[in-house]
C-alpha cells in the first residue's frame, strides 16, 4: 500500500483494499460461477472539510465504493476507517472501521455520516410528506419530540431555500430541483460530518444544477462538512472538489489535488477523460481522445492493467503486470507503467 496519507494530514476517512465483489449465479441450483468485481482494492482518503470527487466512466463502480463505504452494501473486503467520538467513552476521536461495525455502533456511526442519492423522485417516498421525510431520521435516533423536531425541520427547509409551509405537501408537488433540495435536508438532519453525495445534480437542468451546487459549497461551510462526491461530469467535479480520485473498472487509478490533476493528469485514461470536457471558447480547436473498444468487463477484466486494451501508450509490461498505486509527486497518485516518461495533457 503506497497510498498512505500524510501523518500531518486531519483525516476523517481512510479507505485501504476496498472490494465489493457481486457473484454470478446460474443453473437450478443457482451455483455461484464467478464474481462482478464492482470495487476492486480501492484506496482513498478524505480530509476534514475537504471534498473529494470521484469520477470514471458508469459502471465503473463510483456508486458502488460509496454504497459499501456506507454499509448499504455489505463489503467483500477491505477497511474504511472513520474518525468519530460517539464510540469513545470519554468523548475522543478515535478511529472505527466502519466495515466491521457490528448493527448498534453502525445506528450511533450512521448520525455523522449521510448519503445523498442521485434520483429526486425515486429516493423520496411518495407516501410520506415532506415533514416526516426529513424527521425519519430525527425519529429513528430519538433526535428530540413534537415541536422541537418540527422546528429542526422548518430551519432545515429554510436553509436550503425551500418555504415552511412545504413541510405538509408530498414529493411529487415538487420539481426535480426542489425534490434535490429536500433530500439535502434529509441528511444534513442529524448534523453529519460527511457527506456521500451520489451524483446529486446528473438528474437536473443546467441552471438548477449551479444553484445545487453553490447550496451544497454554503452548506459545506456553514456545517463544516466533508463530501465525497460522485460525477461523471469533470466540469462539475473541478468546480466543487478540492481533491479528484479516478476509477476505471472498479480500480482507482489516478488521485491527486484537483488543479494539478487537471493541468498536470499521469494517467492516460485521465488524459481522454480531460480531452472531452467542454471548453468555453468558440477559438479552442478541440483534440479529443477518442479511445478504441469497450470498457472492460468487470466480471472478467483483462490480465496487467484494466485499461492497456485501450491505451494509445500500452507496451508488453502493461498486459502482463498489474501497475502498482504510488505517489509520483507530493499528494500525486497514480497506477501507470510508464506514468514517469509520459507527457500527457490537461485541461
């Protein structure tokens, strides 16, 4: 493991060997024949106050690492460290593993960390209002009673820019956007200290998503929050993340400062990924990379590195040796062969 954080660096999470492995059923007897490897050895950290964007190709297993992080998906293998003190009996911090929480630790661990899902409609139920989605959560860790749970809920959907009187109306009253909004209210309820954003405005219109994301940078300095947050879209991950990992076919493979990733990628499947986000000048003759073939199948990926097949940079050690995850340059990391020779371009 060479992806170690600094002994300096605040760190509230630390993810080492993650793996989400889905197994393969079939016949009558429902054998189990092979494995999806969705998450495979994936390791990350996040800062204190810092966001962390996520990125890759769907599919490649973004929803996936932070589903399992958070215990939705029971992990195949694998740690993930969280910095807490509501398991300190004199008050702490100390370092849980999240993954091996029995079911009472995870309830107490589950207040300081939310998730907040990529789907407005289908992650609210119809059936509730909007008063008893926000205050689920309040209920179920026994977060105060009666007046005082509704005044929790009136000062939630105030700041984030919907009206009192919304509290009686049910989700499907609302647009897209506003359904987003309440979602973010639901799990800012219990004060968290991070935050697992699911691709939270790859659902929305390009004006509502500025305004999602200027509400969840004002929310993260209001409340001292920590993101992790999952996109597709690196226009919208420069704009939001202080720190960008890349995953390709459940692998990490590049993870570094997010204006140095950017101007400076190591990884040549970063490098076709920079080639395609938008540039706003109508001067700026595009090169994009356009890679050959298909992403590679997860329930059986290619020998050495999963992205040699389409890698304009592959040579004979690529195929046959898995690239190792080191840091190449202070807070750089990256699993290339030839990472070292190669001069690739940014943004």
């Amino acid at each position: 493991m060479v992806a170690e954080p600094s002994p300096q660096d605040n760190i509230l999470l630390d993810v080492r060997g993650l793996k989400k492995y889905f197994p393969i059923q079939r016949g009558l007897l429902r054998r189990t024949v092979g494995y999806v490897k969705a998450v495979d050895d994936v390791t990350f950290f996040v800062r204190e106050g810092e966001t962390l964007g996520l990125v890759g190709e769907s599919g490649c297993g973004k929803t996936t690492a932070g589903r399992t992080i958070i215990r939705l998906y029971e992990p195949t293998a694998g740690s993930a460290l969280f910095k807490t003190r509501l398991l300190s009996p004199d008050g702490s911090p100390q370092m849980v593993d999240l993954l091996k929480a029995d079911k009472q630790q995870l309830k107490l661990l589950r207040q300081e960390i939310a998730m907040i899902f990529q789907d407005p409609i289908n992650s609210l139920n119809p059936r509730m209002s909007v008063s008893d989605i926000i205050a689920e959560p309040l209920v179920i860790h026994g977060r105060g009673k009666g007046p005082e749970v509704e005044e929790i809920i009136v000062n939630l959907l105030e700041r984030v820019g919907l009206r009192p009187e919304h509290m009686r109306r049910y989700p499907h009253e609302f647009s897209g956007g506003q359904r987003q909004r309440i979602g973010i209210a639901r799990a800012l309820a219990l004060n968290p200290r991070l935050v697992i954003c699911d691709e939270p405005v790859s659902a929305l219109d390009v004006s509502i998503q500025a305004q999602t994301l200027n509400l969840l940078q004002d929310l993260q300095a209001d409340f001292n929050l920590s993101y992790i947050f999952v996109a597709h879209d690196l226009s919208v991950v420069q704009h939001v993340s202080d720190r960008v990992a890349v995953m390709y076919v459940g692998k990490i493979v590049e993870m570094a400062d997010a204006e140095e990733l950017y101007i400076n990628p190591l990884h040549p499947y970063t490098e076709a990924l920079m080639s395609a986000v938008p540039k706003p000048d109508p001067l700026y003759k595009s090169e994009r990379i356009v890679m050959q073939g298909d992403v590679a199948d997860p329930s059986n990926p290619p020998p050495g590195c999963y992205f040699h097949p389409r890698c304009r940079y592959a040579v004979d050690i690529c195929s046959k040796q898995t690239p190792e995850f080191r840091e190449l340059r202070p807070d750089h990391f990256v699993a290339c062969h030839r990472a070292e020779e190669l001069q690739l371009r940014g943004v």
